[in-house]
C-alpha cells in the first residue's frame, strides 16, 4: 500500500474511535439529569425541572464551537483586508512592498557584486 492510502485508513480509523466515544458517552448519558443553579453572590438562578446531562453536553460544545469559529471568523477576515491592502500598495507602488524591495534590491546586489570581487581576490 501506498502511503496515501495508509494516510486514509488510519484517518477513517480515527474518526471511527472518536466517533465510537461520542455515541457511548452520549447513549451513557442519555438517561441522567442533573439539576442547575448559577449562584453569582447577588442573584441566584435554579431550573425549575432537572436538566438531561445530553443536552447540557451539547450545548457546551456548541458554545465552545461557536466561540471558536466567531474568533476564528474576525482574524480571517483581518488578515485578509491586510492581504487586500498589502497587494493595493504593491498595484500602485505607493509607499508599501513595491518601494522597499526596489530600494533593497540595488544594494543587495551591489554587495553580492562586491562580495564576489572579494572571492576572487582570495584565489
């Protein structure tokens, strides 16, 4: 087998097990409730009925999940109007990429010249 192929066999694998973990923990747990207080000092909040364990583990995870794709989601998006902005400056040869790499390019190449002057020196 090639190794693409081993590559996919151990992903499948992989997804299996988790996937296995999840659908016991979430047959364990269908049955269990809990009851639910949020004491913060001033105020206090209990559910009137106990709640299902599946459905706070749930919603746990989508909270998470939606948090991590919101933050996720903004940085993209930073990043990309700094790519926009970037690739402008680099259009119009504005004060951006386009004017440092010409100023930087005549003595990058003067001091490879020179140092190639030297090597032959050397010999």
């Amino acid at each position: 087998m090639n190794v693409r192929a081993v590559a996919v066999v151990v992903a499948l694998l992989f997804v299996a097990a988790i996937g296995y973990v999840l659908y016991r923990n979430l047959a364990l747990n269908m049955g269990y409730t809990t009851q639910l207080t949020l004491d913060v000092g001033f105020a206090a909040w209990k559910f009137e009925q106990p709640q299902p364990v599946l459905y706070l583990l749930l919603s746990a995870f989508s909270a998470g999940f939606l948090a991590a794709m919101t933050w996720f989601g903004l940085r993209s998006a930073a990043l990309s109007r700094r790519v926009r902005q970037l690739e402008r400056e680099a259009a119009l040869g504005g004060t951006g990429y386009g004017s440092r790499s010409s100023s930087t390019g005549t003595a990058t190449a003067a001091s490879s010249n020179q140092g190639a002057s030297e090597r032959s020196e050397w010999r």
